[in-house]
C-alpha cells in the first residue's frame, strides 16, 4: 500500500511539474531553454507519459537501483498518462 501511494504522489509531482512549465506559468523558462534540446527534451517536461523515466528519482533515492525500478516506472508512465487525460487532457 505504501509504494501505490508514493507511486500516486510521484505521479501527481510529475503532472504539477508539467503543469507549472505551460506558457504563462510559473516555471514557464524551463520549456523556452528546454525545447532546444530537441527530443531530449521531452523525458524532462515535454511529455507527461515520458517524463516517468526521469522523474522517477525519488523512487531511487528512496527505494535503491534494482529490476523493480523498469517496473516502477512502466506503472508511473501509465498513472500519469491515466491522470492526464481523464482530467487535463481537455482543456
């Protein structure tokens, strides 16, 4: 039950995060600089389904490096895509 809900807590940082770097939003200079690294960019906070590999981390530093963080991070890429478009995905 502990990992579920720090898996929903990763996945709300993660979504917030995206949110914040939107035009016109606080973090709004992170998606200026940012889109000049192409593709690269998309893991960073081009894309909230990607953004789950390096977003991760606080799963890593809490929990270790082991084969369960690939599994973390397919659950996580899916609660963010879940979250997303059933509530922001319309707007």
């Amino acid at each position: 039950m502990e990992l579920l809900t720090f898996l929903l807590f990763n996945s709300l940082y993660i979504i917030g995060f995206y949110l914040a770097i939107q035009p016109n939003m606080l973090l709004d200079w992170v998606t200026r600089y940012g889109t000049r690294l192409g593709r690269c960019f998309e893991p960073i906070g081009g894309c909230v389904t990607c953004m789950a590999s390096v977003h991760s981390w606080p799963y890593l530093v809490t929990y270790g490096f082991g084969w369960q963080w690939l599994i973390y991070i397919c659950a996580l890429a899916a609660v963010n895509t879940i979250i997303y478009r059933h509530t922001l995905a319309d707007e």
